[in-house]
C-alpha cells in the first residue's frame, strides 16, 4: 500500500498512520519503495491557531484500484464529552476524517471506530475510575470515537465486571505464564507462536528441562519482591502435547518451587482435543489446576477439516465428558467467528452446542489473519474487511450467551480481525478467569517462562510498565544463556 504522511502536528508517529489504515486496508503491507501499489492513503495533519483558540486539522484520502475518496475534519468549535489533552484532539480529527473517507469509499462503517488498540476496554475503565457514570463514557466512545453503541455498551459492562473482579487485588499479587509453544499440526488461521513438526518436537524433552531451571529462577525472583502468587496460566501451543511423564515433571516443579498457598486461580489450556486423554487429565487435576480449556473452534467436522484442525467433533464431546467426570472447577471452550467454510447457522448450532454442555466458561474469538497464516497466502479464503457474517455471528453470541447466563468479562481486539470484530470472555457468574483480565488490562506484574513468552512488570501505581522478552522459537531457547531478566526487575522495582 502507498502511505504519504504529512504530519505537522508533532503528535502520532507513522506507525499509528499504518495502522490506521489497517482498519479499512486489513493485511496490507507499507513498501518504502510503493511504486505500482493500487491502494494508497494520503493523511495531512497539522495544529492551527486563531481568534478562537488552538484546533487541529485532517485532511485523508484514500483509495482502493480506481476508486478514491476524500475527507476533512477539524477540531475548531467542537466540544469533547470528555476533557482531553492534544494528543487526544491530533488522533480524533486524523480519526474522523479517516472514519469519513472510508465510509465514502468502501461503504460502511466500523464498528470500533478509529479506535485501533487492543484494550478499548481499559479505556473505558479508566474514564470509570476516575468517577464518570456510564452514559457519560458511552456517549464519549460513541460521539469522540465513533464507536457503534452495542461495541460502547461492551466496552462498558465488562470495565464494569473487570473492576469488581480487581477489588481486592493488591499491587503484590502476581501472575505467572508457562509457555508450550508445539502443537500437533498448524492450524491455517493460526497466529500464535507454535512448532509443529517432528524435528522440534523431539526439542521437548530438553525444552521441558530449561523450563524448570527457568521456573526455579522465578521463583526465587518473586520470593525476594515480596511478591503473591496469584495465577499460574500454561498455554501454548498446545501444552496437553506432553506425554504424562513431561506433565507430572513439569507440574511438579511448579509445585517443589512457588509458594502456591496464596494461589486464587490455576489454569491449564489443553486446547486440542486430539491431544486430551483420561490419564493426562487425571495427572493436570492431580497437581492443582482448577480451570481447563477445551477447545473446538467449531461443532462442524467440516469446517475443521478446512482449517487444518486434526480432531473430530466427537473427540471434542469425548474430552469434555472426560474433564467434567475427573472434576476441574471450570472448564472453558473457544469459539472463532469467521472461519472458512463456516456460516451464521453453522456458527450459531457451535454456541448451541457447547451452551449446552454447560461450559462455566465460553470464550468467542473473531478470525484473525496474520501473515504467518497459512490462510494469508490462500485468496480463495481471505476475507473483506466488511465481514458481515463474523460481526453478525459476535453480536449474536453477545445476546445469546447474556440470556444464558454468562457475562462478558474481558475483551481485546487484534489486527486483520474479520468485521473489525473482538474477541471476548464470557462466564457463568464466579467463573471468570482472572489471569486474563489482569494479563489484557496490565493491572498487575505477569511473569513468563519459556519460549515466545513476555514478563511484563507493572508498577503499584500502574502508571509503568516494562517487559522482557524470550528468544520467540524454542531452538533459540534452548540455546539462548540468558537470564529471566532478574536485573531488570530488580532495577525497575528499586526505583519505586
């Protein structure tokens, strides 16, 4: 795509112009060299003064092949529902007439508006904190975003759940994320650092190895911080990959080497039901872990054949049976809305279906193309930015699951999303996951172990937030002789 950025505003960098355009222009890619590019964007962004005080100016067009279209926006005379700096007046004109541009030009609107991060609902949380009522913040995400009053309304209610949820966690209380990034096949959507190949999977045994010299070293990291551990989350990949032996080394040194007594929550994503047997399941309950994932994707054999997904829905029946039998606390499923080969009615039967099975946890994703997908290289499969279906299957999950009990309680967005849609956690009332509310609002430290992992170190005030990345691909891990980061945790808590 041909970008031409004219900012002299001294606000916003390029990189909030591209993605940007990403709302309208899912996937595209920003060549320096963008000759013979047919799509292009031009954004003019200045600050003005006069007799009436300080605005700002936006000026977008854009086009797609032959097509174009043209927008203007400026601040002068118009008034915030909330009071806020520059900063916020730059991104709402360059929002505004970019919104304008593209309705013009492509013929309808997003639902998010020109919001483009993956937490609007710490937003929302933010504006509540500091005092204002609910039709106050709606109408700011509504009038200043032009966000769409059901995707406000959202944004609100789960702030409002999230915040209940955190009352009573204080500062020290920690998060720890156990990464297992090998799955038994790749799924096509797939955008999650995972292995799936017989080279790396014979990398376990010594991958499983490092981890522990890894988890002991956490350990005593947050021991000396003075640090509660509060949630345990081993996701992956697929970490129900692990023969049993693997499981009850690795979920034993969890057990030899944290404080658990302070533990609130411990979760386990099993994910693949191809993966999932009677005597993992009974070595995973053994250690602890309360909460389990179960994850279908879908109740459509067909469809999962389309996506590269290895397991039947009677594999995915036969796992659930077998969780609710050895007794976990909570047991989650994921849904995606928008997946090749899938339909509303198909969509709707897969809610139906697992609402059914009584699951105290549902979690309703919106397709999401990255470039590693095996679905970004197939044109028959790509997707319109407008994706009717995926927004209309999201909004009826919202309704359907609300009447049935369940509550949104967290809630993110990634790019390249079908629809501009979201992903969100939906729970039975006691049966929210508080390790990803804590993880998607930063509201507390997390600390990762394993490969593509990321700590994230938050300070008591919020206000600060650092991270530290892992090596991405297990062989880098392996490999890799670098620390967990303690020197920088140390420095960062020092200085507070």
């Amino acid at each position: 795509m041909r970008l031409i950025i004219e900012n002299k505003s001294g606000y916003l960098n390029d990189y909030y112009f591209q993605t940007l355009c990403l709302l309208y222009y899912p996937g595209e890619k920003f060549p320096k060299n963008d000759s013979g590019e047919i799509n292009s964007a031009f954004f003019y962004l200045d600050k003005k003064e006069n007799e009436n005080g300080i605005h700002w100016l936006a000026k977008v067009k854009l086009s797609a092949g032959e097509k174009s279209s043209e927008a203007f926006f400026t601040t002068e005379n118009y008034k915030l529902v909330i009071e806020c700096g520059d900063e916020f007046f730059a991104t709402l004109a360059l929002g505004k007439a970019f919104l304008q541009a593209g309705r013009e030009l492509f013929g309808f609107s997003l639902p998010w508006g020109y919001i483009t991060g993956l937490r609007p609902v710490k937003r929302a949380k933010n504006y509540l904190e500091k005092g204002y009522d609910d039709k106050t913040v709606k109408r700011m995400f509504t009038d200043d975003y032009d966000v769409a009053g059901n995707k406000a309304e959202l944004a609100i209610s789960t702030a409002r759940l999230e915040m209940k949820m955190l009352e009573k966690i204080g500062h020290n209380v920690c998060g720890l994320y156990i990464s297992i990034p090998f799955c038994p096949t790749r799924c096509e959507y797939c955008s999650f650092v995972s292995y799936s190949n017989a080279k790396l999977f014979k990398l376990i045994p010594d991958y499983i190895e490092k981890l522990k010299l890894d988890l002991l070293r956490t350990s005593k990291i947050i021991k000396e911080l003075d640090f509660t551990l509060g949630t345990i989350y081993i996701g992956g990949g697929t970490p129900s990959i692990l023969n049993c032996e693997q499981l009850d080394g690795l979920l034993g040194e969890i057990e030899k080497d944290f404080d658990l007594s302070g533990l609130l929550e411990y979760s386990f994503e099993a994910g693949r039901p191809d993966t999932i047997s009677v005597d993992n399941l009974r070595i995973i309950k053994s250690h602890g872990v309360g909460r389990i994932s179960i994850n279908p994707q879908t109740t459509n054999d067909d469809v999962l054949k389309r996506i590269g997904r290895c397991h039947s829905v009677s594999e995915f029946l036969a796992a659930t049976e077998s969780a609710r039998k050895i007794g976990f606390d909570c047991i989650n499923t994921d849904l995606i809305a928008g997946l090749p080969g899938d339909t509303e009615e198909g969509f709707e039967k897969s809610l139906t279906d697992v609402i059914s099975l009584g699951f105290e946890n549902i979690t309703v994703h919106s397709l999401s193309i990255k470039n590693a997908s095996e679905l970004r290289f197939d044109p028959d499969k790509l997707y319109d930015p407008e994706g009717e279906t995926a927004k209309r299957c999201v909004a009826y999950a919202y309704d359907k699951l609300k009447i049935s009990g369940y509550n949104s309680y967290y809630l993110y967005r990634q790019k390249n999303t079908v629809g501009n849609a979201e992903n969100t956690g939906y729970a039975k009332k006691g049966y929210e996951n508080l390790y990803n509310v804590i993880m998607m609002e930063e509201y507390s430290t997390v600390f990762a172990c394993g490969a593509g992992s990321i700590t994230k170190i938050v300070s008591p005030d919020r206000n600060h937030i650092e991270r530290i990345a892992f090596p991405k691909y297990p062989f880098e891990y392996l490999s890799s002789k670098s620390d967990i980061g303690e020197e920088k945790i140390r420095k960062f808590y020092s200085k507070i």
